[in-house]
C-alpha cells in the first residue's frame, strides 16, 4: 500500500466518516426518548464525551500499530485471531457495510426534498446507485480518496454552518424559551431512555474509530494518526453542538420530537425544519444541499477505510485469499472493496435507515469496548513496544468508555431487542465461517 494521507486529509478523513447523516435526523428520536430540551443536550454531550473517550484510546493503538484494518489490527495483537476475525465480520456484514447502506438510505430521503423521489422503490435505486459510484471512485489511488475526501468534508462543514448561523440570527422563531421544559414533562427521564437517546447520538458520532483502519496508508502515522484523531474529535463536537443548540433555539421541543422519524417517517427532518424558520421558501433547499454533501462525504470515507479490515483478514489467511489483492496500478484492496459496496447494497433494499443504525451502534459499541482493553493489554504484553501517543488520562479514561460502552450495549438489548438480537446473530455466524476458512487454509 501506498501512504499517500497526510495530516490534512487525515483529519478530513476522521471529521468526514463521524459527520454524516445523524446530526439532521436523530434529534427527533432523542426528543421522543427523553422529552426536554436540556436532557437531549446532556445526551449529545455525553455521547461525544464518551467518543472522544474512545478516539483518545484508539489514538495509542494506532499509532503504535500502523498498519491497515483498524481494531482487527489492535484485536488480533491483544487477543488473538478469533476475536479479531469476529470483529472483521462484523464490520463486513454490520458495521462498515450497514453504515454505507444508510448513508446510501439517508441520501435518497434528502434528495426527495428537492427533487420529485416520492416512492420508495425510487429512493432505494438512488441510495444503491450511490454507493456504487463511490464503490468505483475508491476502486483508484488512494490519493484520490483523500482529495475528494477533503474537499467534501471541507463543504459539508461550511453547509452545516451556515444553517447554524442562519438561525442564531435571522430565524424568526427562535427563542431562549424553547429550552425550558414542557410543562408537565419530568425532570429526569431514567437511565434506560437517557442511554437510548445517547444510542441515536452515538450513531453521529460513529466513525471516530474509522480513520485507523486506513493506518497503513497514513504518512508519518506516529504523529499524524494521533493529532487528526484528536484535532477531528474537537471540529465534530463544535459542529454539533453548534447545530443542536440551534434546533433547540428555534424550534419547540414538541415540534423537534414530530421531526422525521421511525414515528413521523412522512414528516420534515429536524433540521429542514429549523431552516425554514429563517429563510421559508429554500429553507428546505439549503439544509438538503448541506445533508447531501455531508451524506456524500461520509459514505465516501466508509467506503475508503472499510474495505481495508476484509483485506488484512484476507491477508492473515482468515478470508479468501482473491480479497487481499491490490489494484495493480492503483495499490488499493478493489476486491474487499467490491464486495462492501455489494452487501452494503443489498442491505439498502432490506431495512429502514432507523433498523440499520441502531444494529450498526449496538454491534459495534460491543467491539469498541473490546479493543479499547487492548490499550490494557498492550501495555502489559508489549511494555517496551515504541508508543508514539500515549492516551491521555490513562487509566481512567479507557476503563470509563469501556463500562460505559457495555452499559449501553446492555440498555440497548433491554429497549431494541429486536435490533439487538439481529446483530448478535450476525456476529454469531461468524464462527461457523472462522472454522470453515481455517480449514481450508490455515491462518498464518
């Protein structure tokens, strides 16, 4: 592989697979969960603490071990093959092809806005026809990932404040007020509704762990790796605290809560919503324009960092052996990203945007618990292993977004059961597939 990233498209590549299509649509079901203004806040602030929690681990990991496929890297170096495998299928059946699937989803309801795509079957072809186009575009040189990777992070970033801006000082609606209670809504909405809605937020904040499944083709990864985790953490949380504070400024929390949504799936996005109170005839427009390149921008960066966890498996002997071949002019894993851009289409024709984020967060909040240990076991199995990074505030920060993380993933099986258990086995049937590969090759 070529390291062709450096410290700027590095960071574009971290800002762009975390802000995609969650800070526009899972308002409306925090609203829903926990029913004031303060506590949906609370929510999206807990959830990017607990994120940069995890960035901050994962920075240490990265940078100790730059080489390409993420937490199968840190997994397999710490635990051993099998963990790392299920990781690896995971990422191929949930997490990096169900991400594409609804940023592929999420970009058809946005087009809709403002162009005539009212049936569902329309939608779906759109989000299918999407991701096959950037499935295309990463089948190049890396470089010219990262190029296009930066431009739209650089885009979606001047979007999304202009709709904050805009509120804050032309919307006509907006109000103090609005982040006063409801009358007659609780103080306090119980752990189970407050770790539900840290669950929708969580899916914004997905994709602070992408960057390092990339790592193999990072310049300088001992330094930049860390400085584009950290520097890309603290861009997304002023974006979305930004934007938030601006629903919330604008818009009663009851008209948040009747946003789009599993519950209200005919009504406006929250923030199509928040736009029209400032400019009412293109309102709708600006924030579909500012969505699609943010959806473009993180399906593009899924799409680049994705595909490199099946090639180091295949590269490791764990998965056929066809998807660790490289591009012979672009040096890119085209098989392992072939095949991504494949499932994650399928998938776009069998779930809804909401199904497809709550199984991708839950099952992956399972793994990043179990590599954030790594950093534990790392340290005691490879004391002397050069560390560039070391993670800030060790061991308190790691060990708090590991229970942290296990407390949401066992909230999540108590409140989406069904989601819950629709991972599970799908991580499950990874065994059987670990088993079979071994004993047709060996693993090395």
């Amino acid at each position: 592989m070529i390291r062709g990233l450096g410290l700027s498209a590095t960071t574009a590549l971290v800002v762009g697979t975390i802000i995609g299509t969650g800070v526009f649509l899972k308002t409306a079901r925090m609203a829903q969960a926990v029913g004031t203004p303060k506590l949906v806040l609370l929510a999206w602030v807990a959830a990017g603490l607990l994120s940069l929690a995890g960035a901050l681990s994962y920075a240490e990991l990265g940078a100790m071990l730059p080489d390409a496929g993420g937490e199968y890297v840190y997994l397999r170096a710490a635990y051993g093959t099998v963990p790392a495998f299920l990781f690896g299928w995971m990422r191929l059946t949930v997490g990096s092809a169900g991400s594409i699937a609804s940023f592929g989803a999420a970009f058809a309801k946005f087009l809709a806005v403002i162009m005539p795509l009212t049936s569902s079957a329309a939608q779906r072809a759109v989000g299918v026809g999407l991701i096959l186009l950037f499935t295309a575009v990463n089948c190049l040189r890396v470089t010219i990932g990262g190029r296009v990777q930066a431009a739209l992070t650089l885009a979606k970033v001047l979007a999304i404040a202009s709709i904050a801006i805009g509120v804050f000082f032309f919307s006509h609606t907006a109000t103090w007020e609005h982040l006063r209670a409801p009358v007659g809504a609780a103080a306090w909405c119980g752990f189970p509704a407050f770790g539900a809605a840290m669950l929708s937020a969580l899916w914004a904040f997905d994709g602070w762990n992408n960057m390092p499944m990339a790592a193999g083709e990072v310049r300088d990864p001992g330094r930049n790796i860390p400085w584009a985790l950290l520097g890309g953490m603290a861009i997304v949380l002023a974006v979305y605290g930004l934007l938030n504070l601006a629903y919330c400024y604008a818009l009663p929390i009851e008209e948040i809560a009747a946003s789009s949504s599993t519950l209200h799936d005919a009504a406006l996005p929250v923030a199509f919503k928040a736009a029209n109170t400032f400019l009412p005839r293109f309102g709708s427009q600006l924030v579909a324009i500012a969505a699609l390149l943010s959806t473009i921008g993180v399906l593009n960066g899924s799409i680049l960092t994705g595909a490199r966890i099946t090639y180091a498996m295949a590269r490791d002997g764990l998965f056929p052996a066809r998807f660790a071949q490289l591009g012979e002019h672009s040096a890119v894993p085209v098989p392992s990203i072939i095949l991504q851009g494949a499932w994650a289409s399928v998938l776009v024709l069998s779930a809804t945007f909401d199904q497809l984020t709550d199984c991708v967060i839950f099952a992956g909040m399972i793994f990043y618990a179990a590599t954030t240990t790594a950093v534990f076991v790392l340290r005691k199995k490879r004391p002397d292993a050069p560390r560039p990074y070391r993670t800030l505030g060790y061991p308190v920060v790691p060990m708090l977004f590991v229970l942290v993380a296990l407390w949401l993933v066992i909230n999540t099986v108590s409140t989406n059961p069904k989601e819950s258990m629709a991972g599970l086995g799908l991580i499950a049937l990874g065994l059987p597939v670990y088993y079979w590969q071994r004993r047709a090759k060996p693993a090395m």
